[in-house]
C-alpha cells in the first residue's frame, strides 16, 4: 500500500471548517484512500473513504485531487467534540490491511 | 450500524497469569477481524489477522503462542495474553469488516500488567 504523510499537528477554531490534508504520491490506481479519527483513549472512529470522486457523508467530505497524489478531509463545522488524532490511509482493494501512520493531531479551539 | 464491542474495557492482572479480550461485531457478520496493539503515544500497530473458523494470521515479530486468536464465529473473535508480563501492558484494539471491506473498530481494552 501507498505511504502517506500528514502534518503532525493543527489547530482549527471552534464553528470553523477544518481540513486535514495528506499526501499520497505512489498511490495506484486500485487504492483507496481512508480517513479515521482516534479520540482519546477510545478505539478509531472510521469517517469517510473515496478511490478518485469527492465524497462526502454526515461526518465529513474528502476531496481527491485529480491526479491522486493527494487528498483533503473536510470538517464543515468543527466542534470540540472533534478533538483527535486523524489517519488517512491508502488500502488497496481486496488486502484488508490497514497500515496507521503517525496521524494528525488535531485540535479544536473555543 | 457496524458496531463493535470489546470486553473488558479494561483489565489489571498480575505477572504470569493469562488474560481474556473479547470482541464481537453485534450488528453484522464479521468475514475478518483484526487485532491491534497500541503503546502510549504511539500509533496502532496490527498484531495479528483472523478469518472465522480458520487459523490466525501473525504479523512479522508477533509471538502466536503468547497471543492466541480464537476466531470461533462471524461475530466473536478473542484474544488471550498468555502468561502476561509487564511489558504486555497495552491498549489492545479489535476490528472488524463486512461484506464492504471497510474495518470497524471496538473501543478498545486497556491491559496493565503488575
């Protein structure tokens, strides 16, 4: 599977749209890409996840760009709640690995 | 939907004794369920892989006979810490996937070894 890279950390005002970019340049084309969120002590949340269209769910849209190096999760409306570490992770289709990386830690500002 | 559960959520046990984690996929049926170790600021590490009624599948530097997976149904799969020490002490993280390959986690359970 493709490797990513995500900033370490950001910080994202309390009502305002968070977005979380990464990067994945060796992505194939039957990789997916994946986001998850870790809160505290708690087990990952899956959020969204999209091979080369935009998606968007209630939590969230990612954005894909259309070369694929690259995509961004979208928070429309960040709340504190929001708090957490967050995982893009490329999977190719049929392995059921998921490899974490280091994230990014994201957080919400009052 | 896709909800996991684990049990317990957490466990103090002491040195060289065997602890059990459950996990269970209480609203669908499991294909694959996946066990995870997590140490404090580190990121998830994958220990191990398991398909119902089918022997696990250890990753690289993962002892299969100090972690035994049972993987007995499509909904419970468990993790037993044989003859646990102290650098076992960890947050233990359970998955699983349905028919669309998306993994769903359980909340995980924390293990302290005294």
């Amino acid at each position: 599977d493709a490797k990513t890279t995500q900033p370490p950390s950001m910080d994202c005002a309390e009502g305002r749209a968070a977005n979380l970019p990464c990067n994945h340049s060796t992505i194939s084309g039957n990789e997916y890409v994946y986001w998850y969120r870790q809160i505290h002590s708690q087990g990952p949340q899956y959020i969204i996840h999209g091979l080369k269209n935009n998606e968007t769910n209630e939590m969230a849209s990612l954005i894909i760009t259309e070369d694929r190096k690259s995509s961004t999760l979208i928070l429309p409306h960040a709340t504190l709640r929001d708090t957490a570490v967050y995982y893009c992770i490329v999977k190719t289709a049929g392995n059921e690995k998921l490899t974490f990386g280091t994230g990014t830690r994201l957080t919400i500002i009052p | 939907g896709a909800v996991v559960s684990q049990h317990p959520s957490r466990v103090i046990c002491k040195s060289g004794t065997s602890v059990k984690i459950e996990c269970r996929s209480l609203d669908f049926q499991a294909t694959t369920m996946f066990w995870y170790r997590q140490f404090p600021k580190q990121s998830l590490m994958l220990m191990a892989t398991s398909n119902e009624g089918s022997k696990a599948t250890y990753e690289q530097g993962v002892e299969k006979d100090k972690f035994l997976i049972n993987h007995a149904s499509l909904t419970l799969s468990t993790l037993t810490v044989t003859s646990a020490h102290p650098e076992d002490s960890s947050f233990y993280i359970c998955s699983a996937t349905g028919l669309k390959e998306t993994q769903y986690f359980g909340p995980g359970t924390r293990l302290l070894v005294l």
